[in-house]
C-alpha cells in the first residue's frame, strides 16, 4: 500500500507540495490490439504520483493540484466566490472549486458554473452546461446560468492535439483569447482570470494585452504540470473593471 504523500491534509498544504513517495514502477504488457502509445499512457498513468493521489483523495483528474497548487501561489479562490470553470470534464477544478467557494461566509453564496463539450458527471452544486464554448451564444448561457458577475473565471481548455506543434498552439492559444474576451464580459471589479496556455512566443503578447484590464498578471507553471509538457498558466487577479455594459447583479 502507498503511503499518502505529506502536504495534501489542508488547501494550504495540498498547495504547497506534490506527491514526493518513491513508488515501485509498474509495467504493462503489451495486449493484442493495444498500441505501443496507448501502452506507454497506461503505464504512464499508473505510475503518475498525481493520478493516484487524485484517485486517494477523490479527485476526478490529476488536473485537481494543478488548481490547488495555483491557488496556494495566487489565492485566487475565496469562500463565497462565484466561478465559471470553463473546459471543466471530467470535474478536477470544478470539484477544487466548489470544496472552497461554497463555503460562503457573511452572507454570500458562492456558486460554480461548469462548461464543457464533453458530457461531466454531476457534481453536487455544481451548475454544468454540455455546450461548445465557441458556439455564439455560449457566452450568454453561462451568464444566465450564472445570474450576476463572476469574481473568477478558470480556463483548463485545450483543443485536440493535431501533433503540428504551431497548429497545437495556435489553437489552445485562440481559446485563451476567446475565454479572455468572455472574463471581460462577465468578471466583477477586482475579479481574477486563470487560463491553460503553451509556451511558444505568443504567450508574451497575450500576457501583455491583459496587463490593460488586471493589475496584477503573472505565469506559472505549478508542479502538478508535467516537465515535459508546454503547458503553463496565466494568472490575471484585480481586474479593473469595465466603463459599460456591466452586468446587473
């Protein structure tokens, strides 16, 4: 049995470090019909630190500390908050949201609101669209599901990897942009904005366009993200608000 990694007994601890217990390695053989990647992914998996301590804790995704250990940096999740997690299956950060935004202190509900083109299992008090993001009118069914402002807008989105690295990041970094566009339309004054990006050059130009609508914009990668993906994080908190069309609450 595996002992349970040191660091995940409070939201501040489960931030601050990752699974650090040396593991036996567990191969997997080859099957008929299982292909050689498919085979790695498995054997990848089963010997992932994140996924079966995700799996211990009841977490839907390894993706869960990610959110955790960004939150334990930036402490962008707050008891009472309201979220829209969009990109959510299978329910990692909309789980890690909800276990501290609907914890509501004087008063104030918190609420999260989930989206997805791929269909999520119900999650306890957790509103969830089945929708493509892109679709037009998207944007007007998450602010209507959502009823208000939101003081927080979370991104894990990504597009089918097509294994042309440029195209790969060019799309991923489209729905950035895209989810960037909606944050502005729904955040409240002072609400935060965090969103999956790849490193590539075109994240700096992103990180630069939103330094005009947050006070505070940094990138991240947080442990939980594995060494050998491109993946990072973008974290805008203090957002400054808009001059119209704000959102009656």
């Amino acid at each position: 049995m595996t002992k349970a990694p040191p660091g995940y007994k409070t939201r501040k601890q489960r931030a601050a470090t990752g699974p650090t217990v040396r593991m036996k390695h567990t191969k997997v053989k080859t099957a008929r019909g299982r292909k050689i990647s498919s085979k790695l992914w498995l054997e990848r998996q089963l010997n992932d630190p994140y996924v079966i301590e995700a799996g211990r804790q009841g977490y839907r995704s390894r993706a869960a500390f990610k959110l955790l250990e960004l939150d334990g940096k930036f402490h962008f999740l707050k008891s009472g908050a309201r979220v829209v997690d969009l990109g959510a299956t299978p329910g990692g950060w909309s789980q890690v949201a909800a276990e501290i935004v609907l914890k509501g202190k004087n008063g104030k509900a918190g609420k999260v609101v989930a989206l997805d083109i791929q269909a999520m299992e119900p999650l306890p008090d957790v509103t969830f669209l089945l929708q493509d993001f892109m679709d037009s009118d998207a944007p007007d069914n998450l602010k209507a599901a959502l009823g208000g402002e939101a003081d927080l807008v979370i991104s894990d989105m990504a597009a089918k990897a097509t294994g042309h690295t440029p195209t790969d990041h060019l799309r991923i970094m489209g729905l950035c942009e895209t989810a960037l566009q909606f944050a502005r339309e729904v955040l409240a004054t002072d609400g935060a904005f965090v969103a999956k990006v790849l490193q590539g050059g075109t994240e700096g130009d992103l990180l630069n366009a939103m330094k005009t609508d947050f006070k505070v914009v940094r990138h991240a990668k947080p442990p939980a993200s594995r060494q050998d993906s491109a993946e990072m994080y973008v974290v805008a908190t203090g957002f400054k608000g808009r001059t119209l069309g704000r959102l009656e609450t």
